[in-house]
C-alpha cells in the first residue's frame, strides 16, 4: 500500500500569497485535498487445471485509517473515496514454462468485518483478463477495464465506512477466477506456476482548515 497527498503545489502557492500579503489580516479556509491509495493484492498460482481460483483479503478499514493517521486527518473529514482505476502484472514466473496465457477474471467481495464469514456484497467482477501471457506480462503494470457490478461493491464499501461503519468496517476479498489456459492445458507433471498481483487506486477526498490572506 502507498499514498501520494496532492497539496504541495497549493501550499507552496499559499506560502507565496502570504511572503506577498505580509502583515495583512488572514482569514480561515477550509480547503479539500486528495490522497492517492493504491493497495495491490499478490497471488502465487501453481496448479494442474485450467479452472482454477486464488483469493486475498484486505481489511480496508485499516489501510484508510493508516492513510489519514499519516496525514494529520480524521475519518470525519473524509468528503468522499471512490475507485478510480486497477491494475495487474505478473512479479515472477518459471522460465522454463513460460509460454503460458491466460483467461479469467478478478472478482471482489465485501465482508462484514464485525461477523467474519457473512457477506455484504458480491461476489461481483472487478475486471476481466483475455489472453494475457504470462512472458509479456514479466514486470508489467497493466491497465484494467473495470466492471461496473464490482466498482460498486467497492465504492459502497468505501461509503459505509466514511458514514460509520454501520455494517463493519470494510473487508475486502479479491479472487481470481481463471477460465482457461493455452497454448495447452497444465497438468501434474507441467503445473503453471507465477506469481502476479493486482492493484486498485482509491482517491480519498478530504478536508481541511487553512489561513490565506483576506484581500479585502
């Protein structure tokens, strides 16, 4: 998980207005920031089928509340978070297998984090993957067309916690669900083994009080 805080050009402005205003009377303004959230899940495949599936979960709540901890900022504040875009790529593969291509896709769940096992939403697909090989993929951040169904889940998730959690705070369970594999089929003397991971980017809209000079 990483977060990039869009505010420096604005404060770095409102540094330049008050060197220029210098003893002027400031007055208060509450501003909105955004924060840049990306969380990516890592999926270690090895397996002799075609149809196979591999999950992770994520307990959201707690990735949020690290990003405002970091920035000074409390869950009260938050305007708004949405999904905005996602991500794939493979991280490792078996060099002497890796012809492999894939088809499949990412579906997404959301649990209640209060009653493990119970779930809210979903599954739901987030995004779908069609022929991707595995080779090309090596190291690569691809960009993934999303699923209206699985933003939803995920943006409901998103609003329950910002208006207080009253279903749990949100936990998240991304699944591969793969539905085909070339240029044959794996089996027990040739699994298809790699190592890829998926990555959502969430912007959170919050707010805050700043002082600038009052031109009047």
């Amino acid at each position: 998980m990483k977060a990039a805080l869009r505010k420096t050009g604005f404060l770095l402005f409102l540094f330049g207005l008050i060197q220029v205003a210098g003893g002027c009377i400031m007055e208060d303004r509450v501003i909105e920031l955004v924060v840049n959230e990306t969380t990516c899940v890592d999926f270690l495949e090895d397996h002799d089928t075609v149809l196979y599936g591999n999950s992770g979960t994520v307990n959201y709540a707690d990735k949020i509340n690290e990003i405002l901890d970091e920035n000074g900022v409390s869950r009260d504040k938050i305007v708004s978070a949405r999904l905005v875009s996602a991500s794939y790529g493979v991280t490792e593969l078996d060099p002497a297998h890796d012809d492999w291509i894939i088809t499949g896709s990412i579906t997404v769940e959301w649990e209640d984090a209060s009653a493990p096992g119970v779930i809210i939403e979903g599954p739901a697909t987030l995004w779908e993957y069609t022929d991707v090989s595995i080779s090309a993929a090596l190291g690569k951040k691809i960009p993934a067309t999303l699923n209206r169904a699985g933003v939803e889940i995920l943006n409901k998730a998103l609003a329950d916690f910002i208006a207080g959690g009253v279903r749990g705070n949100p936990v998240l369970t991304f699944r591969v669900v793969n539905t085909g594999v070339g240029p044959h089929s794996p089996n027990s003397g040739e699994p298809i083994q790699f190592a890829w991971k998926g990555c959502i980017v969430v912007d959170i809209v919050t707010e805050t009080d700043v002082e600038v000079p009052d031109p009047f």
